[in-house]
C-alpha cells in the first residue's frame, strides 16, 4: 500500500527575514521550526523551509496548503502567544474554517507582485503537485 499524502503542507520561510536572528534576534527561531513541525505532523500535515518568500514585512512567514482547500498565508508569527495559536491550529488539523482569532490576525492576503508571486510558486510548487495535490 502506497503511503498516505499528508492533509496539509506547511511552509516555513527560512530565507533573508523570516528564521533569522539579525531581524528578529528576540526569537528563537530553531525552536520555533521544531515546535511547529511537531504540531504540523501532530495533525497530519508535513513540514518543510524554504528560502525567502518575498514578504519580508510580515516575517516571520508560515504557508499552509490544503489538500483539499486553499493556501493560508500567516505573518508576523513571532511571538509566543502567535506561535501557540498557529501550532494549535496546526495540531488539530489546519482546518481554514476553525481559526482562532488569533491565527485569523495573523492571516495574510494572497501575493500580487509578479516576481513575488513567481517566487513563491516556485517554493510552492516544491511541496504541492500536478493538480494541486501535496506531494
């Protein structure tokens, strides 16, 4: 029997911003990785960084993919009580319609800029396949 597809990807940005000291030296951002990994596998979902994302005003940036629904893009993921809610949220399965206040706050629009949106696809396209599915 050939593996089960998880029921949602996240994506951690890893790149110039999101995941690094020099901006947010209060953060530590190696924990944060572990904790929401756990969280995201807690809820059937697998885990994966990546390079810059191109939203490096709202770092540190998380990206959710559904299987079965739309990308969530979560910003300004820096502080314990927003890491609690996200991981939370994560655990119990990233369901878009059962987000906390807090998770919905820290809710993203979808990218508009040309070179954003193709440099994103491209770190999407890492961990979703033909059709949408996650890979």
């Amino acid at each position: 029997m050939a593996p089960s597809r998880p029921a949602f990807r996240v994506l951690l940005c890893d790149g110039c911003c999101c995941g690094t000291e020099r901006k947010h030296p209060d953060v530590d951002h190696a924990a944060q990785r572990s904790r929401l990994g756990h969280a995201a596998r807690q809820g059937g979902g697998s885990v994966r960084t990546t390079g810059c994302l191109d939203r490096c005003s709202e770092s540190n940036v998380v990206v959710v993919r559904r299987s079965d629904g739309p990308t969530t893009w979560l910003g300004r993921v820096l502080d314990q009580d927003a890491e609690r809610a996200v991981a939370t949220w994560l655990a119990a399965g990233a369901d878009p319609d059962a987000m906390s206040d807090t998770v919905r706050r820290l809710a993203l629009p979808a990218p508009v800029s040309n070179e954003a949106s193709t440099k994103q696809a491209t770190a999407i396209s890492a961990i979703v396949g033909p059709g949408g599915v996650p890979r």
